[in-house]
C-alpha cells in the first residue's frame, strides 16, 4: 500500500508538540461531548464512538484525567454545548481533493471559513460527495519507530494479529491499516499493551491515488490552505490527495 499523507501532517507538528497540544486536546474534547452526547451513554463499552475517540485521545497523549472530565462534563445536566458534525468537500491548486470534517455550534460561520479558505488559495469548494468517492474510510494507526530499532516482520506479525488488514513502512513510522474503519480501536489496544508507541490512531479518509504539485506558486498555496484549515478551531481532521505534503 502506498503512503498515507496523514504522517506528514503528524510529522510537522512533532517538532512543535507543545505548541499544537492544547488545540489538539481541545479538538479532541469536543469530538468527545459529541460522541457522548449522540450516543446517549459514557460507557465505551456501550458507545462505540466514544470508544473511537478515547483511543484517538490515548494515541495523542491526552491525560486520562482529561478524558474523565470531559466525559463527565458531556453527562452533566448544566452542559450546553451543542456540536454539530458537517462535512465539506472541494478542490485544492490543479483539483487536489480535499475533504474538511468540522465540529461546530455555528454552521453559518463555519461554511463562510471554509468556503473563504478554499477560495482565497486557488481551489474552491465543491457539493457533498464531489471528492468523497475518491478515497477508502479505514482504520489507520501510525507506530512510532524514530529510533529505528523496529523489527518490520515483527510489528507485521503483530499488526495482522491484532487484526489489521494492511501494514506499511513509512520512513520513521509504521502505517498499520484496518478496513473496518471502527477495527482501530481494539487493534490499537493490541499494540499498546505489546509496548508499542502510538502516534495517531483513528478512522481516516485515505486517498486511492495521488496528485503531485510541480508549481511552486501551486504547492505554496496548498500548503498555505492547509494551515489555515488546520488552525480553525471548528476543523477536527482534513483528508486530502497531494502526494508531497510536507
């Protein structure tokens, strides 16, 4: 299997850690009151989504303290937040796909971002489906392998054991893929108790073919759109198909 250009994502952010957590956690929460809030229960055992999103808050480090207050804020009867999931879609430089999963209380505001991102950077933002039939929803778990001191036929062994579908090395990382996009989760554990540092793990958009930007204006601006995507606070994940994202 090809890349996945989710690490490189994972990849820019690991150098400013500090700098992105707490808006990560922040994303994260939110992604959390609405999965208890719609799937009337706290319990992960009996919330799937919940489930989901405490193994994507576990892969980034959020505290286990955090995750209970969040969970318990959700079930408190003075909680008024009210989240709603909207999905956009459209076209980056040279009809790079994009797909922008938001979280917000305020649709209205949220579009107007959106749209003004994609225009203001040469794309533009297309109807629900345009893109979305362009990639595969499956279960994607990056494993930590910086030092290098992973056996690839063991963490291939172990992956498919627990359950994955796929495996791949990437560079300092290994992909490990589940077609069940909900498998994740007990895959996840699987690898967490053989002692294996995750760094992402969640249910992903993966791109079935690539796009490469040659321009340097094109590749410019992409980027930019990305950064602006990924510093809005209503954006919780974006998916897209350009094969050299840095």
């Amino acid at each position: 299997m090809s890349g996945h250009s989710k690490w490189h994502n994972i990849q820019k952010t690991k150098g400013a850690q500090d700098a992105k957590r707490a808006q990560a956690f922040t994303k994260i929460a939110r992604e959390m009151i609405v999965a208890v809030k719609e799937g009337g229960s706290g319990d992960p055992a009996a919330n799937s989504r919940l489930a989901a999103v405490i193994a994507k808050a576990k892969a980034a480090n959020m505290p286990n303290d955090n995750i209970k207050r969040t969970i318990e804020k959700a079930l408190g009867s003075g909680s008024t937040e009210n989240f709603e999931s909207i999905t956009y879609e459209g076209y980056g430089p040279s009809g790079v796909a994009v797909i922008v999963e938001t979280m917000t209380d305020n649709r209205n505001r949220t579009a107007s971002e959106i749209r003004h991102y994609f225009d203001k950077y040469g794309g533009n933002m297309g109807t629900t489906g345009c893109v979305s039939w362009s990639f595969d929803k499956k279960g994607v778990i990056v494993v930590d392998n910086e030092d290098g001191d992973i056996d690839e036929d063991t963490m291939m062994m172990d992956a498919l054991e627990a359950g994955a579908d796929d495996f791949s090395p990437e560079g300092e990382v290994y992909e490990v893929y589940t077609n069940d996009p909900d498998a994740f989760v007990a895959v996840s554990e699987a690898l967490q108790e053989k002692g294996y540092k995750l760094l992402s793990a969640q249910a992903e958009m993966v791109p079935q073919t690539y796009i490469k930007l040659t321009g340097e204006d094109e590749i410019k601006n992409m980027q930019k759109m990305l950064d602006m995507f990924d510093d809005n606070d209503d954006v919780q994940n974006v998916w897209h198909n350009w094969e050299d994202a840095e």
